[in-house]
C-alpha cells in the first residue's frame, strides 16, 4: 500500500526511511519540474531525516539529479551526505 507523504509523516514519522525516501522522490520530481532550489531544499531534508545509506550511496550517480551536477550546492550536500551515511554505518555496527 502506497502512502501520500503527509500520510507517511503522519503514520510513520518524520525520521522513518521510507519517509525520507519519500522526500527524495519529491526532490527528483521537483527537478523534472524546474525548481531547482526546491529540490535543493527537500535533498538536505531526507538525508537529515532517515535516508538510508543505500540511498545516500547512489545520489551522485541518480540520473534524475544529473542537471544538479556542476552546482556547488550540489556538490556540498554530496559532501555532507556521505558524512552522514558514514557515521550512519559506524552507528549500525556499535
């Protein structure tokens, strides 16, 4: 069963994996769209809140996110996304 994101939000919380994959299928539609700094908005969002390291992992490589190459700000959340998928994978083995 498919959830809208409110519902996700709702029902599984904010910081729950499937809602933060959510998220980022927001931020790839939002770039098809043209709203560039919208999906710089949502990207941060879903990495902060439970976007899994798999996920984290292919972000550079994602085609739909391929018009974001070349950004700095791009460029900087790749950075600060694979902090976060690291220090995710340290957490898990502890």
């Amino acid at each position: 069963m498919l959830l809208d994101y409110a519902t996700q939000v709702r029902v599984l919380g904010l910081n729950h994996p499937s809602t933060a994959v959510t998220r980022y299928n927001l931020a790839a539609i939002e770039i098809h769209k043209g709203n560039r700094d919208e999906t710089l908005r949502l990207l941060p969002d879903s990495v902060d809140h439970g976007l899994p390291p798999w996920a984290i992992k292919e972000m550079p490589t994602d085609p739909d996110l391929k018009s974001l190459h070349g950004d700095p700000r791009f460029t900087a959340l790749l950075a600060y996304a694979s902090g976060r998928a690291s220090s995710s994978k340290v957490n898990e083995k502890q």
